[in-house]
C-alpha cells in the first residue's frame, strides 16, 4: 500500500512545499500502524541510525564500525550501543539511503528501527518493503543532519514490540 501512496503523496506535496514534512511524517505514522497491526515477533532486528547523531566535531568515523565508538557520552551512540548489545541486535550507521540499503542488503533483518529525518525515513520505507520498519523520526534541535538526537525511550519500546524483551 505505501509503495503506492508514497509517490502519489510526494507528487502531492511537491506542490505545497510547506506541507512536504507533514506528509512524510503521515507516511512514517502510517507505516507505523501497519507494521503494529501485523505483530512481528523477530530476534533478527536492525536498528539503523543517521550518521548526524554523532557529535559533529567527533573526530571518531563510525560509518562502517559503530564500535569505533569511545563512548563519551556527548551523543546518544554510547547509549545505543548499550541498549543494542544488551538485546544482541545489530546496529548500523548509515550516511544515506545507499549506503542503508546496502545494510540491509548485507545484515538481512527481519525487522528494521529506523532512526532518520522525515525526509529519509519516509523513502526508506518503501525502499525496504516487505520487511517490516518502524520509523522513528529524529529530534532536530540544531538544525537538519547536525548533531541531531533520538528518543531513546522511543528505541527500546520498538525493540520490545518486536519480541525482543
């Protein structure tokens, strides 16, 4: 069904370009109802992040090893790491919708957190269609792409939702 709302709403919205974020944010809470109703129980889950949740002057590159992380505590990897290793998930750092895709191409989850601006969330859900994403939306208080942040409350209730408990 998103697979084909999405365009149709994107077309919609190129033409009210002050409404674009809050159709992908109904897209996002859309997808998010679906993907509830169907009650996916799976271990094998991904949690995919944004690479703005890493401080911007972190002189640290996680892309393709997020256990590069020092763990500071200025951003909120430390804690995703955490709460990832303590339910034995995967979790990955991605600096676009290609390199998303080429994760989940190579990991297979049966279930995807996605963490990411409305923009990239709402693309990205149709990109990984069938498997199931729960789309949570990041937190923005510096701007686009900067030094963003995510509900970590948010995080773990998905996890739980997909079995993992």
């Amino acid at each position: 069904m998103l697979k084909i709302l999405y365009p149709i709403l994107m077309l919609v919205a190129a033409f009210m370009k002050s409404r674009k974020e809050s159709f992908q944010h109904a897209i996002i809470r859309m997808n998010n109802r679906l993907v509830r109703a169907e009650k996916t129980r799976t271990k094998k889950i991904l949690i995919l992040l944004p690479h703005c949740l890493q401080i911007s002057d972190c002189e640290i590159r996680l892309t393709h090893n997020i256990y590069n992380c020092k763990r500071c505590g200025r951003c909120e990897i430390r804690d995703l790491i955490e709460i990832t290793d303590a339910f034995k998930l995967n979790l990955s750092v991605a600096t676009g919708g290609t390199l998303a895709r080429k994760i989940v191409q190579e990991l297979r989850p049966e279930a995807i957190i996605a963490v990411a601006c409305e923009r990239d969330l709402s693309s990205g859900l149709v990109d990984t269609f069938p498997i199931p994403v729960l789309g949570i939306p990041n937190e923005r208080p510096f701007g686009p792409c900067f030094n963003t942040r995510v509900d970590l409350d948010k995080v773990k209730e998905a996890i739980t939702f997909f079995g993992r408990d």
